[in-house]
C-alpha cells in the first residue's frame, strides 16, 4: 500500500474543500437592534434546511419567512420585501395552489421567550438560479408578531416584522 506524504494529503483534499456545499447565515435583530437569535442555512434536496435560535420574543407561534431582499432596516423591517417567491405562487404551506420558496411554518417560541426550529425551505436555494438566496437583492430572514394562517396572501396574516436577518453567504 502506497503511503501520502501530509503535503499530497492536503493538495488532494483541496479539491474537495473547494466543492463544499453552500452555506449561509444570518443574525436575527429586533427594531431596537438587539440581537436575538442566529439563524443557518445549508442544501438539502429539494431547499434549503433553516436552523434557528432565537431568544428575546413574546412566548407563542410566529410566522417566519425568507424575504426576496437582503435588507433590514428598523424598526419595521419593510426594506426586506416581500416573501421570496420566484415561482409566482400563492402563499402558505397548506395552500393547495403551492407556496412561496419563503413560506416557512410557524416558530414556536417557549415561555421563556426562547425558540429552536430546524425547517426546510422548499423551493429555495443556495445556488444559483430561480429561487436562490444570493440572487441580485440578497434575502432575509423575518419573524412576525403573529402566527401565520399558511393560506392568506400575502403573508398569512402573521402581522408585524419583529425581527429580521440579513442571509449572507459563509
């Protein structure tokens, strides 16, 4: 059996660092600019998984959905656009008509202010092309007051943006 030096080791690994699969993230803030969770985003088949924690919010269900832009501007957080939707589909995950790449269900955040949700973006994408996160405006990561209905356009009737990310490439 042949043996590598470390130095051969490591040039033939560099190939395959290279090929290492996307990944994002992004630091969730409120309209006071306090941070409040950590967001990550990584390919799977189909979209994109989304991990978050988050900590500092009102105890019960919020909507949460990636936005077409990458922009948070408090205290409202309407710089992020609408939701990141570049098939054109209605909104909401039990709409029998599709969802939009953003649609996300609800984040459920514990008596403590406290929340972890691992989810998948279906649709979305950290390539390039329909649906990516790195397309020409960016995109974010929005928390709303109120949980979202997953059938109501535009947004599922999830209220107000209470926190917001900018997703950036890692």
């Amino acid at each position: 059996m042949t043996r590598l030096s470390p130095l051969a080791a490591i040039l033939l690994a560099l190939p395959l660092a290279a090929r290492a699969a996307p990944s994002a993230q992004a630091v969730l803030q409120n309209s006071s600019g306090e941070e409040v969770g950590k967001a990550t985003f990584s390919a799977v088949a189909g979209g994109v998984r989304v991990r978050v924690s988050a900590h500092g919010l009102t105890p019960g269900r919020h909507g949460i959905h990636i936005h077409a832009v990458g922009r948070c501007d408090p205290p409202d957080f309407k710089t992020a656009g609408g939701h990141l939707n570049p098939a054109g589909k209605p909104h909401g995950l039990l709409n029998p008509a599709g969802h939009h790449a953003g649609d996300l269900p609800n984040l459920v955040v514990d008596k403590d202010g406290k929340a972890r949700a691992n989810f998948v973006a279906q649709g979305a994408t950290l390539g390039e092309g329909e649906g990516s996160l790195f397309g020409p405006d960016g995109s974010s990561l929005v928390i709303h007051a109120d949980p979202d209905d997953q059938k109501t356009d535009p947004s599922g009737n999830s209220g107000a943006r209470v926190a917001c990310g900018v997703i950036e490439k890692r």
